[in-house]
C-alpha cells in the first residue's frame, strides 16, 4: 500500500562524481593530436571506483583504449559524422549532463547537510513508526456494500483468508491479505487509524474507507518496534536529504525562470 519512493530526477543528477587532476604532459600523440593526461586519469578514476586495481596494466590498457578512441574520432570527423545534425544534439546533451552534475556537485558541497539536520529527520522518522509494528491483514474492494458483505461472510464463521481472495489488492489477496510486520506510517492514515485500535485476533466491525476504496481489515499481531541506531541509518539519511536539498534548488531555479 501507499510506499513513497525518493525522486528518479535526484538520483540521477547526483549520480557519480570522477576527480580532474592537474594538468600533465599528454600520454600519447595520434597524428599530431596530443591527448591529455586528464582523460586517461579519469577513465582510470572510472575503473577504479568499478573495483579495478591501479595498475600499470590498467594504465597501459586505459592508454591503448585512448589512443583507439581518437583513432576513430578522427576519421568519423573525416566522414562528417560529427556534422550531423543527431549527433551533435547528443555531444551537446552529453556535455550538458556533464556540466549539470559538476554544478550540483559544487552546489552539494557548499550547502552540506548539518549533523542537526540528519537528528531532526531521525528523530522525525521515530515519531512517525512510532514504538510498535502491526501485523494486520486486509481485505480491498470497491464499495461500501461490497465491503458490507465481507464483514458478513466473516460474522458467519468464513477464514479471513478464504475471504481475502474477493480482494482487489494483488500484493496480498492470494496470502490471505496478510500484509507482514508494517508500521502505521506505512499506510494512509484512514487505514492506520483503524488498524491501531483493533485488539489483536479482531477485525473492523465497518469498513474503512480511504482513496484505495474500502478495506476489511484484521490485526493479527503486535509487538515492540525497536528504531536502527542513528548511526546506522546515517548514511541514507544524509543521500535523502541532499537529494531534498538538490529538488528544492531545482525546482527553485525552474521557478525564476522565463520559459516562453
């Protein structure tokens, strides 16, 4: 039910990060075009955070590679290729995808995310799981009446799970409806505020309406919910909150802009 899942857009741009070192002499000559240091440090880089070791093999293959490259670049120029309207509408992304992430690189690292705003959103995410995790089962459908009648079934002595197979739920109809251990936050809140109130072994004696349509639902277990230490979860944390940081700015970027 209801899960929210951090913005594709943030983690994209956010994606990666290669350092540029200083300049140095070029690591080859291909007729008469010197290619610069620079690039075979960054493929180097590239392989090294895919778990190569530095080696001189990786380097001498990362120069060979290089030199191949501008072999071919050469002669597609030599063909026109690089004139093309298609290609160079994807030189002209590909350069500004590279841009864009060097700016929110910068961006990230001159507006970090404080150690008092990583406990405040701890501190917020314990208060919204709360001390106890339910383990509660359901019943979806599409009207009241129909929900009506599932209550009914279960009054006459029919198993939560038998009747569970009218649901229009497919994550959980062909379990029973069982929904696992789940804290409230997880749910909306029409459907949370039901299940806290139910004794264990119980179910909602009306149904319960929310924007998925209208739920039965039985609370089969609870027990204690102990939250993972700060320094645990720390490092997810701090990635969401940049990604927040990074959407903000864009979208406050999007807003000051005259689009036509």
């Amino acid at each position: 039910l209801m899960k929210r899942f951090p913005s594709r857009l943030a983690i994209t741009l956010l994606a990666g990060f290669l350092a540029v070192p200083a300049f140095a002499a070029p690591i080859a000559t291909v007729n008469g075009v010197a290619i610069p240091a620079e690039r075979a440090e960054s493929m180097i880089a590239e392989q090294r955070a895919q778990g190569a070791p530095d080696s001189p093999q990786l380097k001498d293959a990362v120069r060979e590679e290089l030199i191949r490259r501008e072999v071919l670049a050469q002669d597609a120029a030599r063909a026109g290729v690089d004139k093309r309207a298609d290609v160079q509408a994807q030189m002209d992304m590909a350069k500004q995808a590279i841009l864009i992430r060097a700016y929110l690189q910068d961006y990230i690292k001159n507006n970090p995310v404080s150690d008092a705003d990583l406990q405040k959103e701890y501190q917020g995410i314990k208060s919204r799981m709360g001390d106890k995790e339910y383990k509660a089962r359901h019943v979806l459908v599409e009207t009241e009446n129909e929900a009506k009648a599932v209550i009914a079934r279960l009054q006459s002595g029919e198993a939560f799970e038998e009747v569970a197979k009218v649901s229009r739920d497919p994550g959980s109809k062909d379990k029973g409806g069982e929904l696992g251990w789940s804290n409230p936050g997880m749910f909306v809140a029409p459907f949370s505020e039901a299940m806290v109130k139910l004794e264990k072994g119980k179910y909602t004696a009306a149904p319960v309406k929310s924007d998925f349509g209208y739920h039965v639902i039985q609370l089969d277990d609870v027990r204690t919910l102990q939250a993972p230490p700060f320094d645990e979860v720390k490092p997810q944390l701090q990635q969401r909150l940049q990604q927040q940081k990074v959407e903000q700015h864009v979208m406050e970027l999007r807003n000051k802009a005259k689009v036509q």
